[in-house]
C-alpha cells in the first residue's frame, strides 16, 4: 500500500488522481475531513469520481507521531508532499515545526515501518547557491550558509537534511526539487497566488527569471522515479526558466487581460517591501512582500534540468501553452 501525505494540496491532489488509478491500493493523510472535498472536486473535474473511492482516507498529522504509527500500518511506499510555503518572516515557527519536524517524523517512522522507498518533495528554494551570481543550478551546487536565506529556504534545506539522514540509515530516497508548479484546482494554494494577482491586474514587473513546472510533469516524474531502481539521488524538475516578466503577460493573456507594462525599479521594491511592512503590523496581516522576495525579483539564476531528463529521457510539457490554459481555467472557475 502507498502512503500520500499532502493530498489535500495540489501536488498530493494529483498524484493521488495518478495513483488511485493504478493497481496499488492508496492512503492519504488528511487534518481536517473539509480539506478533502478540494481534491474530490479535482477528481469530479477530470471525471475520475469512482477512483476517488478507493482512496483510503485516514486522519494525521505528520508532527503527530501515535497518527503517523498507525497511517504507516501495512505501507510499503511514502510520497511525503506536506509542507509548509510561507515567505512571511512571521511563519518562522510553523515553518520549522512543519517541514523540518515533520519530515524528520516521517522518517523515522519510514525506517521503524521498513518501507521499501521515500520519495520527498523538495523545492528549487532548497538548492544551493551558485558561485557567480545568477549563474547556473544543478543539484549538485553547493549551500553557502554564508549567503541570507529565507526561512522557508532554511527549512526546506533542513527537511532534506532529515530524508538524507534516513537514507544514511538504511531507507531508498529520492527527492525532487520543483520550480512554481502551476495545475488545475487548489485556488487558493501555491501558485495560485500569482493567478489571483494577474486577474486582478498585474501593472508591474522585475527583470528576474523563474523556474516553472506543471503539476502533471512533477506527479509523472515522482512515480517513474519510485518505480525505477534509482536510490539516494535528488532531482531539478523545471521545464522552463521564464522571465517573469514573459510568464505575467502569458498568464494575462490566458485570462483575456493585459499583461503588466510598469518596469518596477529596485529603489521602488525596497520602498514596497518596506511599506507592506508596515501595513503588515497595522493591519496584523501576512506579509505578501518581504526583503527576500523583493531582492529575489531580480534574480536570473538558471535552474538546469539536464540530470532528470536524462535519467528519465523525460521531455517537459511546453509550458507557456500551458499557463493560457490554467489561467483560462481559473478566470472560468472562480466567475
């Protein structure tokens, strides 16, 4: 049997949709039973209801040690997609707490259960830092702890840390490190953020670059890799590094809008990360942009995905067609 957690998110949502159509039975770790209804309606879009049945739905928390004990009960495979993504330096705690924490629960609990194979969803924020600025990624670039790093970028760090741990101790790993994944449902989570910016009319952009994937390519990608003899290997999955300025006029252009024209100099970030600052402690809301984000708008690293399309000879959806759709989708779904 194989354990998702994270299936009330869009990665978990459709890699359960992926999953719950194979021959393996699938459970998936859920917080709250109202969370649930997101990834039935995403089934019930791609008309896969009866698949969504056999899904065995068992309440947890993977900071929740007596529930992860009896999720694993009968597990011999672990997607681990739960995570925390927050950019506001406020979240500190919870960050830790979720994503070091918790992936450290779920392999110690992987190594207990003698689980065949882990695979973990990392992030390209997880990645280290190249020695020319803006130069070029793989996974093989070194952290420098010397450089500032946001903490999500700490604890996704830290929760690979932990998968690398198991791995020493005996448990098959592999770990992916996604761009912004983009994908049907979920609009309220992840990159949905940037969809929700765009309809209401996105005027600004930066010069800097990102990597980006579609969900589809992640959840293929994490399946052909547990069900491959690869063990102990980490993984870019980007299919495209794309200006933001390119992806914010695409995405405008899905939605029947027009695309951002104001070019947002330096000074004029350092201004707004500062202002919402202070609307953030006036208002007691979360921050939406902080110094890190601000100073990472500029940024053109080149995130390199030669090692997975190799090992898989895995070719990536094209992925401004791609953005039109789900853009076109999300303006349909939310009226």
């Amino acid at each position: 049997m194989i354990l998702v957690t994270g299936g009330t998110g869009m990665v978990g949502g459709h890699l359960l949709l992926k999953l719950a159509q194979g021959p393996v039975p699938v459970r998936a770790l859920y917080r709250t039973r109202q969370n649930i209804e997101k990834t039935r309606k995403l089934f019930a879009y791609f008309g896969k209801q009866e698949a969504f049945t056999t899904i065995q739905w068992v309440e947890g928390d993977i900071n929740n040690i007596p529930s992860l004990e009896d999720a694993f009960t009968r597990i011999t495979h672990v997607y681990h997609c739960a995570a925390n993504v927050s950019f506001d330096p406020a979240d500190e705690e919870s960050l830790r707490k979720v994503n070091i924490e918790g992936t450290a629960n779920m392999v110690n609990c992987a190594l207990n259960a003698g689980i065949e194979k882990f695979c973990h969803v990392s992030s390209v924020a997880a990645l280290g830092d190249p020695i020319i600025a803006n130069g070029i990624v793989t996974e093989e670039t070194e952290w420098n702890p010397e450089i500032y790093h946001s903490d999500y970028q700490i604890t996704k760090y830290g929760a690979e840390m932990e998968v690398w741990r198991g791995w020493q101790e005996g448990l098959k790993v592999v770990i992916v490190n996604p761009g912004l994944i983009f994908g049907y449902g979920y609009w309220k989570q992840g990159s949905s953020a940037v969809l929700k910016s765009v309809s209401r009319g996105q005027y600004f952009y930066t010069t800097g670059t990102c990597g980006i994937v579609a969900v589809e390519d992640v959840t293929n990608i994490m399946v052909q890799l547990m069900d491959s003899d690869i063990n102990g290997e980490r993984y870019i999955v980007v299919a495209d590094n794309i200006n933001l300025h390119t992806m914010l006029s695409v995405i405008a252009a899905g939605m029947g809008k027009h695309g951002p024209v104001i070019y947002a100099t330096k000074p004029m970030m350092a201004t707004g990360w500062r202002i919402d600052w202070l609307l953030s402690k006036l208002l007691m809301r979360k921050r939406m942009l902080t110094r890190h984000m601000a100073k990472t708008a500029y940024k053109t690293e080149h995130l390199d995905n030669t090692k997975i399309k190799k090992a898989l000879n895995y070719s990536f959806i094209d992925m401004q067609p791609y953005l039109k759709e789900v853009a076109g989708e999300y303006i349909k779904q939310k009226g």
